[in-house]
C-alpha cells in the first residue's frame, strides 16, 4: 500500500541593520547571458548548467586579494591666507573607502537512466548590471515532468549561493592642520546610500563575511517538479540588499526529495577605533617652524556577531505535496 505525504514548508532568514551586507556597484561594462531549454519525447536526457560571478571593488582587483584592502580615498585640502597675501597655514582631511568582494554560484544537472516520459523546461538568466529591489543578477526555473515506468528514474540537484566580504567603509580617516588646529576628525559619511536623510557625517558601515545556500535534489520514478532559485549582490546602492531565494514544489511523485538552506554570518559594528591624536609637532631645520597637529583613525575589524542556520527536509514515498520555500535577505536597510 503507497504512503502519500504531504510537506508545506517556508524558512526566512531575514537580517537588519547590525548585518550589514551592502552588496557591489557594477563594473562600468555589464554582461547578459539567458538561455532556454525545452525538452519533451520518450528516452533518456541530461542538461546542465554551471555559473559563477566574483567581483571585487579593491583597488587591486580580484587578483590582489585576499587580504581585502581599501576600493578609493576622497579627501580635501584647504590652504588658509592671511590678510597680506601670506601662507598662514594648511589643513587636510580625507578617507580612503573600505573594499567589498562576492562570488555567488549556480549549478543545475537533470538527467535520466532507463527509458521514460520527459518533459523538461529551463529557463537561466544572468546579468552583471545593477539589480534592485524584485531583481536579481542571477535567476533561474525549471519544470520537470518525467514517467519511468518500472525502469526509469529522473535525478536533478539544484543549488545556489553567495558570499560577500567587506572590511569597514571607510576604512581609514584623518585630518591635519599645519600652523593651525586639525579639522574635526569624521568619518565623511555616507558612501553608497541614495536617502540622504538617513545618513550623517559620521556614518561607517560595518566589515562582514557573510555566506548562504540553498539548494534541492530529486530521484524519483515518477516526477512533476518545478523549482526556481535567485540570487542579488549587485546593487547601485546600500538603499538594496542582497538576496538569496530558492524553493521547490513536487506534486503526485514516487522517489526521494530534499531542500535545505545553510548561513553563516559574522558580523561587525560601526565603530571607529580610539583616535590618534598627535598636537604641536614641530617641523624645523628648513624655513620657519611650524606646528603640525594630525588625528586619525581606522574602522573596526573586531567581530561582533555570529548566526549560524542550517535546516534540511527529505521526502521518500508516494509525494501528494512537498513544498519548500528559502529566502535569505541581508542588508543595511531592509
């Protein structure tokens, strides 16, 4: 006697302001793959895919790393006259922006042994541009619909993942005065947020190295299966964050089937360490003496916290339902 099953399954992983995923802008030349796929006869098949992105904004690029560094410094010099026309002194202030790299892959294999019913459609989209909120840089579905009598079985393994990390942004700041008092010591605010309203001058994001999966497998002798996976990290701004989604639905099957969805995240905070603070450093042996006053800083690369998540699900038997949905979302602003 069959043992119909029925499984009805949803995980979130959603992650605020602490977890601070901020993604990466797009180089200035963007790409974009898309295929399709139909299949529909009596027989044997395979199909695959296999993708995978890794981009950086360190100013070495991809070949430079590990260890990250810094992606670009901005700063200002202004220099102060007196009433005569004469260099009464100097100050300068900069920052130099922390750097970002991720790699986020997909991989999809179908196939089949023994003689079977094959309907079989996939659809696979990539694109290195900018995405923002309902798109991503990669997005992929499939349907599978497969008949194996008592010889044929149809296998098909999907998954998904991204990982992204970051030193803290920015990662170093200074200011300098030269016969005249430093400016104030700030971070410079925020880099890569559309909202203005929702920075200030001291805002840092955070360093972190965040990971996540997901994925599905069937064997089966009798498959009406569709999944659909996607994943964002390519953003034009902090105002978006990065996305994984995978799920998977199979109705009135015979055979085994499992999902499951692993996270590790570390997470740092916004601070800057303790300022150095350096005040009336002489300058003599050539021209008149000049007091020099310098203050920096550095962001935090201490670890602040850990999520870990794993959650897998396996069917066998005669499968009325399984219906398993993952999203893992981290960002900024959320």
């Amino acid at each position: 006697m069959k043992k119909w099953i029925v499984l009805l399954i949803a995980v979130a992983l959603l992650t605020g302001y602490s977890l601070a995923d901020r993604g990466i802008v797009p180089t200035p030349e963007t790409q974009g793959i898309g295929t399709v796929t139909t299949i529909s006869g009596t027989g044997t098949f395979r199909s695959s895919s296999d993708l995978s992105m890794s981009s950086t904004d360190d100013s070495r690029g991809l070949n430079g790393i590990p260890p990250l560094g810094f992606s670009s410094g901005d700063g200002e010099i202004t220099i102060i006259i007196d009433g005569e026309g004469n260099l009464d002194g100097l100050t300068a202030q900069g920052s130099a922006a922390g750097a970002t790299h991720y790699n986020a892959v997909y991989r999809e294999t179908s196939y089949s042994n023994g003689l079977g019913v094959i309907q079989y459609t996939k659809i696979l989209d990539a694109d290195t541009s900018a995405a923002t909120i309902g798109q991503s840089n990669i997005g992929a579905s499939k349907q599978l619909t497969y008949i194996g009598g008592n010889t044929g079985r149809v296998f098909s393994d999907e998954v998904i993942s991204v990982a992204g990390s970051a030193t803290s942004d920015p990662m170093f700041w200074f200011s300098l005065g030269i016969n005249t008092p430093a400016p104030p010591l700030s971070p410079g605010g925020c880099t890569r947020s559309m909202c203005g309203l929702l920075c200030s001058e001291s805002s840092i994001s955070p360093a972190y190295c965040n990971r996540a999966e997901a994925g599905s497998s069937v064997d089966m002798s009798t498959a009406h299966v569709t999944t659909g996976s996607s994943v964002r990290f390519i953003t034009a701004s902090d105002d978006t964050p990065v996305r994984l989604g995978h799920d998977i639905r199979v109705i009135n099957s015979i055979g085994k089937a499992s999902a499951g969805m692993d996270v590790l995240t570390m997470e740092g905070r916004p601070f800057g360490d303790t300022p150095f603070e350096y005040d009336d450093i002489w300058v003599p042996d050539q021209g008149p003496e000049l007091p020099v006053y310098l203050q920096f800083a550095f962001g935090s690369s201490d670890l602040y916290q850990t999520t870990s998540f794993s959650e897998s699900t396996r069917v066998d038997g005669a499968i009325t339902i399984f219906d398993k949905s993952m999203v893992y979302e981290s960002g900024m602003r959320r």
